[in-house]
C-alpha cells in the first residue's frame, strides 16, 4: 500500500506540476497577444524575425484568384473554413492572410463563395500567427494541385501551400484585423485551452494527492488504533 501511494504521489504532484508549468507558458503567450496593439511596417522584414501575434502594417494587393480554404476550423461549435488569400507586397513576396471564418454549407462539394471584388493595391493590417496543426495525422491533407480553386486543405504546410500556388511563400501568416473589410469571421484569439483552466487542472491533481495523503494516513492510523 505504501509503495502505491508514492506512486500515485509522485504522479499527481508531477501532472500538477505539468499543468501549472503548461498554464505558465500560456499566459506568457496571452500576455504578449495582449501587449501587441501598435503595428509596424513589415519593410524589408521577414515574417519569422517579428514575434508570435506581432501587429503588422503591409502595402500591396491581394491575389483573390488563388486561395485555400482551411477545413476542419470551427467557431461557436459550428464547424466551417478558415479563408487564406494570397496578399503580395509592394516588393514582390507573398504573404497568406487569414481572412476569417466561414461555415460549412452542408455539401462538400458545394463551397462557400469567398471571391473578392477590390483587387487594388490596399494597406492591410494584421497579426502574425503560425498555420494550425494537426492533433492527429489523420487530419491533414494537402491542398490537391489539380483541384480548382479555391482550394480545399487540412493543416498544411507552407511548402505544400506554395506547392500549389506555385510561388515561394512568406512563413507564417497573417491574421487580418477584425475591423478590416474584406474578411468574414475574426474573433483572433491564442490557440487552446485558455492559462486558467491549466492552472484549475494543477490544482485538480494536487487536490488528488493531498486527498491520497489524508486516506493512507487515516487508514494506517485505523489500522494502529
């Protein structure tokens, strides 16, 4: 019985300690979503130079005729797309932007209607951000450089996006401000759980083992008396 108990001990403290380490870096993440409301000019800046959620100023136009269509995204418990359109600068280089979320009409075969009408050179506005990954291997799937556009895709990668579009690609993308025209749904939070509900489940887990403390010394006090 004792050497279950330390086992168990040892588990719980350390899932604890997981999860609090987990809510930590979290909310390092929130903060710096938080603290990123000026934005600067891309300039001559790569994309991968400024942080995670960076706000960012670029000049250019977007490319409506090449765009991708982000399956398996969903908002509101509703499940839809997220719409990636082609943005490229005044310099030449392309940058994807997030234009937001739009839902699943019912068919597969039947997609939503994301054209855009504007093409002029236009000043944009945004946050940097990664592309969404896959929590299983299942879910991915590359954008099919047969199908027409726009095409439909499941957590790709960058080179399979500019595989398909047949241009390099800045990394990272673009998530375009909520009050910019032009997009659809953008409610832009970080990924995953939000740091407090790690932080509840450390204490969860330490709770567990504060009360296999209390049942192994009140059964072996029973046990005494």
């Amino acid at each position: 019985m004792t050497l279950i108990t330390i086992a168990l001990l040892t588990l719980f403290v350390g899932l604890g300690r997981w999860q609090w380490q987990r809510g930590e870096a979290k909310q390092a993440l929130w903060d710096g979503f938080d603290r990123a409301t000026q934005a600067a000019p891309l300039g001559t800046r790569n994309l991968d130079t400024f942080d995670r959620f960076a706000r960012l100023e670029l000049n250019g136009e977007f490319e409506p005729e090449h765009q991708f269509l982000l399956d398996n995204r969903s908002h509101a418990g509703q499940p839809g797309y997220e719409v990636l359109t082609p943005f490229r600068t005044l310099d030449g280089r392309r940058v994807l932007v997030n234009r937001g979320w739009v839902p699943f009409g019912g068919y597969r075969e039947r997609l939503p209607d994301v054209s855009m009408t504007a093409i002029a050179p236009t000043r944009i506005r945004g946050r940097i951000d990664e592309l969404p990954s896959a929590g299983l291997a299942s879910g991915h799937a590359a954008p099919d450089t047969n199908a027409p556009w726009p095409k439909v895709t499941s957590f790709p990668t960058h080179d399979e996006l500019a595989n398909a579009l047949g241009h390099t690609l800045q990394h990272r993308v673009v998530l375009l401000d909520p009050e910019a025209p032009g997009g659809y749904v953008r409610e832009w939070s970080p990924p995953g759980m939000p740091p407090s509900r790690h932080f509840s489940y450390a204490i969860q887990w330490w709770g567990f083992a504060a009360v296999l403390l209390v049942l192994y010394f009140g059964l072996n006090f029973r046990k005494v008396s």
